[in-house]
C-alpha cells in the first residue's frame, strides 16, 4: 500500500544565518501540514514541507527556512533551553517547553500581500537549467515569528497540548492538569498564576483512572472530534473529553464500539463545550475511559510513580475502542518480519498515522517502520543488513528516529534522526514514498491492473498484457511509468485522486484543483487550455472512466456537481458532456456495467444509468436511498459496489436494479453487505452484514470464470479472504459481540496468506500481484536504496481445494478448464497435490498419536481430479520427486502401481515424464536386475534423438551401479551407433 522508493533527502538544518549551528532537538507540522517547525536549543525554525529542488546535489537540498526565531542568552539562562514545540489548532501560535518547566509563546504572523520568493516562470527556469517539481511553483510564504510571552509552570513539567484559546498541560509535582487562556495577560504571564484551572490527579478530581496514584505522561488532542488521548505513568491511555457540568452530553465512556471506526477516521460527534474553544465558566470537569489496560509490574506497583520510560518495551499494538458494556478489545501486538539491530528496538518515540488512515509509522531509539492498517508491515529499517562504509554512510535514520510525520499527500515522510555510528543527532530526511490508488479511490471491479501513485507520477502494471511466463517472472519489467505534466504538478501537488480505465489504456489524475489525463496509446496527456478553468473546482469524491467517458464528482464555487468529459475532446467548460447537480458532496464514485453508484456526504446513495445519445452521453437518475440508521457517519465510507441477482440481469428492468441489489461498503474497516428488504408498505430497507473487520481494500469478480462469479475478494493485512458467490451468503442474525469487542464475522470460503501486499488479481490467469520492499546498502553508497520488487501468487489451488473438501469434484474440473491453456497449469496441479499429500500425511501421524480423530482424506478427490486432465501423470511424478519418500507408498496406493504409469508414459510417447517415473521404480524398489525399463525407455530416447534425456538415463544408471556394469549394459543392448555416441561420449568419459 505505501512503499518507500529511491532514497532518501537530507536537509540541511542550519539557517542561512550568522549564528552558531545547533542540532535540532524536535519537529513538529503545522495543523495543515504546509509548514513545520524545528527547535534546537536555542532557536526556532519554519519550513515549508515542499522544498526547491536543484538540479545538482541528488540527495542534498537547499535549506528552505522561512523564518527564525532566536532566543537570547539571558532568556536561556533564565527559562531554560528549549525542549519541545506543539503547535495551536489554527495554525497560529506555537508553544515551546522549555528545560527549567517554562513556556514560550511564538505567534506566527501570515502576510499573505509579501512574497518573498516566487518561482520564475517556466521558460526563465528553463533557461537555467531549473524546472520547479511537483507543488514547487507555489510561491513561498512571507512568514514573521513574535515573542508573545513566558509562562512560569509550578511543578515539573510533563506534556503541553495547545488550543485555540487555551494551554492544557500536565505536570509531576504534584501530578496534575493544568489550563491557561491564551491569548496570555499581564496576569497569566511570567511570573503570576492568572486565570489558571488545575486539576489533581487524585480520585476526587478525576475518578474514571484505573490507577488515581500516577502522572499524566502525554496529552494528544484531536481537533476534529474534540476527543482527546491521555498516557499515564503506568502505561495506561484513556479517551478523555471536557465538558460543562451543565451541559454534559455522552461522555467517552459512552463511545460505543460502533464509534471505533468513526474515531479512527476523525468522525465522532463533536460536542460544542469541547476544551478547544472553552468557556471559563465552572464548574469544569474531565470524563474519560480507559482505552488500553496493562498489569504494571510489581516494582512499579510498589513505586506508582514511574517514568513511562522506564517502561516503555517498545511494542506497538493496534486495538479497538472498547464496547458500550465496556468489554475491552484483544490488542493485536504489530510484528517487524525481521531486523538488524541485534539489541531490539528500543523505546517508541514518535508515532503517526497517515491523512487516509492507511498507514502508521513508528519510530524507535534505534529505527522505524510502517505498518497497514491491517498489521502488515510494508517497510522497516533498523541499522543496515550489508557492511557500509561508516565514514560516508549519511542515513542516519536507519539507525533510529526521535520525530517523523507524513507531509501533505503522504507522499514523503519527514523524519528528525537519532544518531548513527558517524552522525551527530538532529539529521532530518525525507524519504519519497510510492503508493497504491487505492488509498484515494477503491474500484472494487477492476482487478487487472495495479496501479502505484508517486508524487509526480504514477506506475501501471503492465504484466496483465504480457504472456504468462512473464507475469510470473519476477525479473520481468512490467512496470509503466507514466510521469504527469510538470505544468500541472508544479502548481496542484499532491495527487488526491487517480483512475484507471478497465483496459488500462486511460489515466486520469486530480490533484488540488482541476484534472489531467493521458492516453498511453497516443502517448499524449490533455490539460486545460485555460488555467482559470482548471482552477475553477476541485475533484472531490473521486472519478472514473466509463470507456473513452471520464466522470468526475467537483465542487466548484460551493455547488456540487458530477460532470461527463471524454478523452476524444480537449479540456474544457465548453466540451463537458453533461452536467448533474447533487445536493451535498459526493463521498465516493463507483460504476457497475452501466450503472453508476453515486454516496453522498448526506447518506443517500443514487442510482444513474449511463446513457448514450445520438451525439452525447447523458445521467439518468434511476433512484435513490437513504442509509439512515444504517451507516452511521458517511466519510467512514471507503468503498462501494453491488451486486444483481441473476434474475435481475436477465429479465429486470436495469433502472430496478436499487431495490434488489447487494450493497457492498467497507465502512471504516468493516467489510459489510447491506442487503434489501421490502417493508410491508413496500419501502425499501437495508440490513447490514458484516462480513469482516479491519478490510484494507476489497474486489469483486461479477461475472465469468465460473465459481468465481460474484466473488468477493477482501485483504486484512495477512492474507486474501474470498467469499465464493458472496450473493448466496446466509443472512445473519443481529451481530453480537464477542469477547474481543468484535461482531461475529462471516466465515470465508478460501482464505489465502500471502507473504508480500497484494495490488490485483488476474482473474484470468489465476494469479495474485503484489508487490514487498527491498533495501540495499553498497560500500560504495552513502545512502539507502529502495525498491519494490514485483511478486505473485496462484491461487487456482485455494479455490480447488474448496470444491474437493465439499466432495465437488465435477465443479472443481469445470472451474479447473478455465484454466488449462496456462503455460504454468500442470504447476498450479502439482502444488494443490503437494498440499493435499502434506495434510494427508499429517493427519495420519496424528490418528497415530492419537491426538485427533482422522479426518476424511482428501487424497482420492484429489487423485480422481487430476485424472481428467493429460498433466497427470506429470503431475504425479513431479510432486513425488518433491515430497519425502516416506510419503510415496501412500500416494501411489491412491495414484496407481508406478510401474503401470511408467508403461504409460513409455506407450504415450512421453519420454521425458517416464524418466522420472525411473526414479520412483528405484526409489521403491521395482526395478529388475536387469535395468530392462531404463534400456527400453534409452532405446526409445535415442530413436526420438531426445539426447538430453539419454545422458539423464546414463547418469542415473551409473549412479545406481558405480562399478559401471549397467551402464556398459546399456549401451551395448541399444547398440548406440556412432553418430549417437558422438553426442553421449562425454557422458560415457565421466561415467567410468
């Protein structure tokens, strides 16, 4: 889903002023992540996240601070050096901690008439050899930063969280939350209490802790929801919200486990006396829930006041929020497949998820990963695996990281450094990312073709369009990398949505304002003419083709719309095909043959069939419905599709279709079908079914290649679940929740592991893609490569082994001959034998332990199965030749006396498979003395002059007599002629 490319940029920290260089002590983002701040001991610095890149120095750039702040030494001396920074909601103000328990206020002053760099024009660029990348032709912000003020806090100081109008922060001594208006007065500054409302952390003020005798560690606000997340001292995180006593409203330990997804998302209600615009009217007060539970260890229960360091093992997990009956989730621990630091991975020191909520990236004491949001770890780096040269090697950050956050787009990951064995601490890289489409836009239909977005161009997986052998090569170059116009790019950075055609012929890209697309058969991109235009609206909601017809959902001028451009006309106002109002913003856009599913923020779903006129190509609204009830929040929505009974597609009328069709979301990770139901005044409704959680992307297979029809293919992050004929699955009862706080699930049919991430299936040639990381280190590099090598997966044998266990042996050989023309059929066969043999072999050394009763075998299925096809017999051998030779007297009392298969293949003319039922003769003890089956099957090679297959023959027949007198045999009972001694008279030299 996110893969790390290239490699990485180091920036330089230093500001292009006269003062002493220091190293930089944390990062932070502004709100909108357009801006981040740096700190060091004595100074403050803005960036802009996009920097200007030159066309010298590959991993080197400019610096691009747009201010800085300064502290004098008499500040220092006073307050203490700087430690930490946060920024406020609105983007600000920005609060620094200090060492000596101080508060610097900074407010950050926007003049948006001055510009103090603007990008020259593309042919004056040009002229120097200079183009601005991708979001570089934005001119830079004239930005000032102000000295508000200095706030003495009385205890230690612990964890700052700023808000729109106040300071909320926590300290040790004693442990409590405290709150300060800001803007500060004369009496909040330094030196007086002011307006201050403090809280102890005792069992009176706050009486919902597990554990009343700790400190507040870490205080994280969400802005969106008005929720906000606490760390004690003993391990613990509560979900914590402030409210008016007057005028309280659901508290968090009222979240329901329904709101887990709302809240992952940003989506819980948000109440209007939330402490991020509080009134200073008491009685105030904190109510929470504890959201991760841990048993201290007993030394800490003996001391209760303990720095979260002191326990922090480095672990991370991934848990829900706890039920409405306040059953607490089973965490899932998140697992590195491997790493090399030889001395683990130290203490978690900065976390983020991604702006979709795809991703997480962790950084340790001593190195970094990211993680799925379904626990597959897609990259790590801790140290490097191969021996580098210490003196040059810059990566820094493979050794540990202090701060990180993805920057706008998720493109690139900024990252402040802990050290290396040659670098000081404070090196900030960004590290370029590539990433699947899906995470803008999921099209649960088109299966064929991959498709990875970087942000300034985007990768098409061509391997659906090339023969077999070359999709299952992994070295094949199956890549199309397809870069976006610089004109556009430059100036709409980053890519918000992209989409593929179902040919994977059209590409159509949006970014922050209007759209591009290209046509990889003329080689050409089209962009508006006119930039005002194309500046006009913005895609929001996502957009898709429908043949050469691109349809968009935009918003322009705060009206919502869907338009209609084709590919065959040039971009503009004039040539839009058709235009449809819609009365609130589109969530996502899906299309299902010609019908087209549009969301909205309003939770309706609307029905259009696509229409095509003598001269146009027109929207017809069909229906609606509304989801009330149903889903609760909208934008939780991730991906929408339906499915029609059979009955339907074949006499109904299509403009019907909404009243009987399957509705299939994923709703904040849950993978769900909503199923339609007619009330007795005929009204339509729709119960939800879940099918699964923590979905990151689903297809849907609606028609063809037999039992995969009506497919639904989901990922969790481990493996491929697939429900076969998802329209026939049984509707459940009202989900109840288990002891996880999970609802019941729907077992799938096949259920396939995989050890890279899938980004398509092949229906058409049984074959999952994906792709894993790769990193390499060279003595002679400085720096950390990345790459993502291409992988694959059948998964013919999977869905086989669904119909054998069912005793289905006529629909496998149906679904089966879909299949026979591959090149890699007679494989796929010869691993589904391998697994059936495997688990075969198993079971009956467990009946033998008695440890579980056997259960019915589904070797003869098997063996009856592969009999309708010619590979048999091949099939046969070449999995026993793979298989321990214990496991062959039972495979071939289900297969057949090998000897009779070696007649077979010798009568059939099939040489080469006969040669390798030689081996299995030996192997069991059924040759004669006399060698009569291997001088016949040589006799028989040399007349077809199969030479290969005659050395192969003389190898094995002096590899079973080392005195060489089967060999000479042999050659004497076939009377090789000279001609063919000629070919075999090495062979005969090394024999003897």
């Amino acid at each position: 889903m996110y893969f790390p490319t290239s490699a990485a940029r180091q920036l330089s920290s230093a500001p292009a002023l006269p003062l002493p260089t220091e190293l930089v002590l944390a990062l932070a983002p502004s709100p909108r992540k357009t801006l981040f701040a740096t700190v060091t001991k004595s100074g403050l610095s803005l960036w802009r996240v996009r920097l200007m890149r030159t066309r010298l120095g590959f991993r080197e750039q400019p610096s691009a601070v747009l201010a800085h702040l300064s502290r004098t030494a008499t500040s220092i001396q006073e307050h203490g050096e700087n430690v930490s920074l946060q920024w406020s909601p609105d983007g600000q103000k920005i609060v620094i901690q200090t060492t000596g328990s101080y508060l610097v206020l900074v407010t950050v002053e926007y003049n948006a008439e001055e510009v103090p760099y603007q990008t020259r024009s593309l042919a004056a660029t040009a002229a120097r050899h200079f183009l601005p990348g991708a979001g570089e032709a934005l001119p830079l912000q004239s930005l000032k930063l102000h000295l508000e003020g200095v706030i003495r806090i009385e205890g230690n100081l612990l964890s700052v969280s700023p808000r729109k109008d106040c300071i909320i922060f926590s300290t040790s001594s004693p442990p409590a939350i405290q709150r300060v208006p800001w803007p500060i007065t004369s009496d909040s500054s330094e030196g007086g209490r002011g307006d201050y409302d403090t809280w102890e952390v005792n069992e009176d003020e706050l009486p919902w802790l597990a554990d009343p005798d700790v400190t507040v560690c870490q205080i994280a606000y969400h802005r969106q929801t008005g929720f906000e997340t606490w760390t004690t001292s003993d391990g613990r995180a509560y979900l914590v919200q402030l409210y008016l006593e007057q005028n309280m409203g659901p508290s968090p330990s009222e979240v329901s486990a329904g709101d887990d997804d709302r809240a992952q998302l940003g989506q819980l209600p948000h109440n209007r006396h939330s402490s991020d615009s509080m009134s200073s009217i008491r009685p105030l007060s904190w109510h929470g829930t504890c959201i991760h539970h841990v048993d201290p260890p007993r030394w800490v229960q003996k001391r209760k006041q303990v720095d979260p360091g002191d326990i922090a093992s480095g672990t991370v997990e991934f848990t829900n929020f706890p039920s409405v009956d306040g059953v607490v989730p089973k965490p899932q621990v998140l697992q590195i497949p491997n790493m090399y630091a030889r001395d683990g991975t130290g203490s978690v020191c900065t976390m983020e998820w991604s702006s979709d909520g795809y991703v997480l990236a962790v950084g340790w004491e001593k190195g970094w990963a990211v993680w799925s949001v379904g626990g597959r770890c897609l990259a790590w780096g801790f140290g490097v695996e191969y021996e580098v040269d210490e003196e040059r090697f810059k990566d820094a950050f493979m050794y540990g990281v202090r701060s990180l956050f993805w920057a706008p787009g998720n493109f690139e990951l900024v990252i402040l450094a802990q050290s290396s064995p040659n670098q000081p601490d404070g090196q900030l890289f960004v590290l370029p990312f590539a990433k699947s489409a899906t995470t803008g836009q999921q099209s649960p239909d088109n299966t064929q073709y991959a498709f990875l977005q970087m942000d300034d161009r985007v990768l098409v997986y061509r391997g659906a369009d090339q023969p077999d052998m070359s999709v299952i090569n992994p070295e094949a170059d199956v890549w199309q990398h397809v870069k976006i116009p610089q004109s556009y790019m430059s100036a709409n950075w980053p890519i918000r949505y992209s989409s593929l055609s179902g040919d994977g012929r059209l590409i159509a890209i949006a970014g922050r304002r209007g759209l591009v697309h290209y046509s990889s058969t003329s080689g050409r991109w089209k962009l508006f003419a006119d930039e005002l235009q194309e500046q006009a609206f913005t895609v929001k909601g996502g957009l898709l083709w429908f043949h050469h017809v691109l349809i968009i959902a935009v918003e322009v001028s705060g009206a919502y719309q869907i338009r209609l451009y084709s590919r065959d006309l040039e971009l503009s106002n004039q040539n839009v095909l058709h235009r449809e109002m819609v009365p609130s913003p589109v969530v996502i856009l899906s299309l299902v043959d010609n019908s087209l599913l549009v969301y909205t923020a309003e939770n309706t779903l609307y029905h259009y069939l696509i229409i095509p006129t003598a001269d146009t190509i027109k929207l017809h609204l069909c229906g609606s419905i509304t989801f009330d009830g149903v889903i609760a929040v909208p934008n939780a929505v991730r991906a929408l599709s339906w499915m029609i009974p059979s009955a339907q597609k074949q006499i109904g009328d299509p403009a019907d279709d909404l009243s009987v069709a399957t509705v299939l979301m994923i709703v904040g990770g849950k993978l769900v079908l909503l199923r339609p139901r007619k009330s007795e005044e005929g009204e339509v409704k729709y119960d939800m079914q879940i099918l699964a959680n923590r979905i990151e992307f689903c297809w849907i297979h609606l028609r063809g290649i037999g039992t995969l029809e009506n497919s639904l293919w989901g990922y969790d992050g481990q493996g491929i679940r697939v429900w076969l004929n998802a329209l026939a699955i049984e509707p459940s009862a009202p989900e109840v929740e288990d002891a996880e706080g999970f609802a019941d699930n729907v077992k799938e049919s096949v259920n396939i592991p995989l050890d890279f991430y899938p980004l398509s299936v092949l229906m058409d040639k049984g074959i999952i893609i994906g792709v894993e990381v790769e990193a390499a280190t060279r003595t002679n590099l400085s720096f950390t490569m990345f790459r993502h090598a291409t992988s694959s997966h059948l998964f013919l044998h999977h869905i086989l082994l669904v119909h054998l266990g069912n005793s289905q042996v006529k629909e496998a050989v149906t679904f089966a001959s879909h299949y026979q023309h591959l090149v890699y059929f007679a494989h796929s066969l010869e691993i589904l034998l391998h697994s059936v043999v495997e688990e075969d072999a198993e079971a009956i050394e467990a009946a033998e332990k008695q440890e579980d009763p056997k259960e019915q075998s589904l070797l003869p299925a098997t063996i009856e199965f592969l009999d309708h096809f010619d590979d048999a017999l091949d099939v046969v051998v070449g999995c026993a030749r793979k298989i321990e030779m214990t496991r062959w007297p039972r495979l071939f009392d289900i297969v057949g006396n090998p000897k009779i298969l070696f007649e077979s293949c010798l009568s059939a003319g099939r040489l080469k498979t006969a040669g390798s039922y030689l081996l299995i003769l030996h192997g069991l003890e059924q040759l004669d003395n006399t060698n009569g089956d291997a001088i016949r099957l040589l006799r028989s090679a040399v007349t077809a002059q199969e030479w290969q297959l005659c050395r192969e023959i003389l190898r094995f027949l002096h590899s079973i007599d080392d005195t060489g007198a089967a060999l000479q045999t042999a050659l004497v009972e076939t009377q090789i002629l000279p001609s063919a001694e000629s070919h075999l008279g090495h062979v005969n030299g090394n024999a003897h």
